[in-house]
C-alpha cells in the first residue's frame, strides 16, 4: 500500500461516519420493512382524505343523514395507518452493533453483515459470478487458492451494481 492510500477496513470506518473517501463506493443494507411501510403510507392518505372529505361534506351540508362515527372511524383508521407507516424506534441492544454495509474501495472490498467482517483483496480474486444460495442470488466470490464465499448482495441498496462494479476492477487490475 503507498503512503496515503487508506486500507479497506480505514475506508469503512471513514465510510461509517459519513464520508466516502474518493475511488469508494458504499453500499447499505436494504430496509425489508419499507414497502410495506410504504403501503400504509398510501392506505393513510387515502382513509384520512376520505375522512375529510366526507366531514367537509357533511359540514357544509351536501350529505345529509350521514352520522358522524363513520368518519371518526375512517379519521382512527387513518391515525393507525399512519402510525403503522412509521419506523419502529431501534431497539438499544440492536443499535449498539453498525448496521451491515459492503464498501468497494480501488484495491478490494470489505463487507460487515450478520456473519461479522469479511474482505477480499481484488488481486487475490478469480472469479465472481451470480449464484443462487438458499433462495437467495448474491455473488459466488472464488479466490485464487480456491476459496468461495457467497456475498448476499440484493439484501444492500443498489446490491444488483456491485457484479458490475467488482467486474470493472478485475478487469483494470489485469489490464
């Protein structure tokens, strides 16, 4: 490494409090939650219009024999559903660990999940390929002395990039 150039792990804890060094790219985990938070987001906006719109109805008197608990229920329902589109408040045993993050810098990649830190040197790789592990696609990552090691990629934010990407850095390094 030459003076000035930053290691993988420097890049990540650079990475992890904000700021991306030049000639590395970060990606983080995905949200599982957000489409369904998304949905309720949506469900939310619809229910709670309708309560408006039917009580602004009802005040200036177009709809009349109308009562008013069907739109203090459809004003609930909306109150729930915009709660239930909100995230939930971390939980401070889970908070106190960093939340998964893959970072590609010039020379390699490092990679913090569940399954702790794990890095990869870009000179020391083969090959990379897609690869269906446990119903789930990511990279198939073979070393030069054989190695394997399945990378979960789609479970990160842009993860269906880093193929490209690591493929572009293979391809500098042999050229």
């Amino acid at each position: 490494m030459a003076t000035g150039e930053m290691s993988d792990v420097e890049a990540l804890l650079s990475v992890d409090k904000g700021r991306v060094p030049p000639g590395t790219i970060a990606f983080f985990a995905r949200d599982p939650e957000a489409s369904r938070r998304r949905m309720f987001a949506v469900l939310a906006l619809l229910v709670g219009g309708s309560a408006i719109v039917i009580g602004v109805l009802m005040l200036t008197g177009a709809v009349v024999g109308l009562h008013r608990l069907p739109v203090a229920l459809l004003a609930l329902a909306g109150i729930a559903l915009t709660i239930a589109a909100l995230p939930p408040e971390r939980d401070p045993l889970i908070s106190r660990f960093k939340r998964p993050a893959l970072v590609l810098t010039p020379t390699g990649m490092i990679m913090r999940d569940g399954s702790g830190l794990r890095s990869w040197s870009f000179d020391q790789l083969s090959d990379v390929r897609p690869y269906l592990h446990h119903q789930r696609v990511g990279l198939l990552i073979t070393g030069r002395d054989g190695s394997r090691d399945f990378v979960d990629t789609l479970s990160f934010e842009r993860g269906e990039k880093v193929r490209e990407l690591i493929g572009r850095r293979l391809n500098l390094r042999e050229a």
